[in-house]
C-alpha cells in the first residue's frame, strides 16, 4: 500500500478515533485493499467480500495498529486472512459436490470421458496445462518440471494445484 499519502499525524488521528481521520484513511486505502482481494481471492464476488469486511475492521480496528509503518502489513494481513476464510467455506460447501462429481465421472462411458479430460486440458491456460501434463500423465516429479521449465518448485505447485482446481472445475461445469 502506498502509506506515502497518509501522513503519521492522520494515521494518529484516525488511531484516536477521530472520524473525518478514519473516514480519510478508507478512502486512501480503499483502491490498495481492493487490488489485493482481487489477486488473494479465488473469485471476484470472494474479493468484493473480502474488501468490504477488511474496510469494516479497519474502521473499528485502527486503534489497535502501532504505528503506520506497521499498517499496510496489517492490513494485507486481515485481506488474506478474509479470502482464506471464504476459500474455507466454499470448500465446506462444495464438499458434497465434490462426491457428486467423483461419482459422475466414475460412471461416464470411457471414450466419453477421455473426450471430456482432452476438452479439460486443452481448455487451461498454457503455464497451468504443461505442468499438469507433464504431472499427471507424463508422471514426471516436480523438481524434473521445475527444471524441464526453468522454475521454482514453488511454482510448479503453485501451477499444479491450481491446474487441478481448474480441471475440476471444468469437469464439473459438464454435468
């Protein structure tokens, strides 16, 4: 977050509780908190969300920061903690879809489940596709696609794991 905007004597003064500091400090944080609910969060609405509540804690909990410096790093702190938390309650939701598809796919023809896993693949975004290929059905490990790739490890998982997300996604889209 650019803290360069907000001066230590309106940070002190939004600290103190003083409203037209407070209601400054949003408005100067507002487009940092949303830029980064957007690249935290799994969804757009997930962002919004997560941006909202995280302007409704900085509102009630300003007072509690020491100090600006420490600031910008609270409050991506309370924006991550808030995207885990709706990440958390979707998974608790969907875990029921998550047998529902298991079961669908278990019971799909053969010739039309291939079609269906090629449909998958060929739909993910190249970086994400060649690391799942390279996993999944080349059965390569992951520092041989970290090398094969000239990445971290890292990002490889990184990739992997979100490839996989999108994969189920996909596949359960086709119900």
């Amino acid at each position: 977050m650019n803290t360069a905007t907000i001066t230590r004597e309106q940070f002190e003064a939004a600290c103190l509780g003083d409203q037209s500091a407070i209601a400054s400090l949003l408005e100067k944080a507002q487009p940092d908190i949303r830029r980064y609910a957007r690249a935290a969060c799994r969804t757009s609405s997930d962002a919004e969300d997560a941006a909202q509540e995280a302007l409704w804690l900085v509102f009630r909990h300003v007072g509690t920061v020491r100090s600006l410096a420490t600031f910008s790093g609270w409050l991506f702190s309370v924006v991550r903690r808030e995207c885990l938390r709706l990440a958390r309650r979707a998974r608790l939701t969907s875990a029921v879809d998550e047998d529902e598809l298991e079961t669908s796919l278990l019971h799909r023809p053969e010739p039309e489940l291939r079609l269906d896993l090629a449909a998958a693949f060929e739909a993910l975004p190249p970086q994400y596709r060649d690391v799942a290929l390279m996993r999944d059905v080349k059965e390569m490990t992951i520092d041989e696609i970290a090398a094969a790739l000239g990445v971290t490890r890292q990002a490889v998982k990184a990739r992997l794991h979100r490839a996989r997300l999108l994969l189920r996604e996909y596949l359960g889209g086709e119900r």
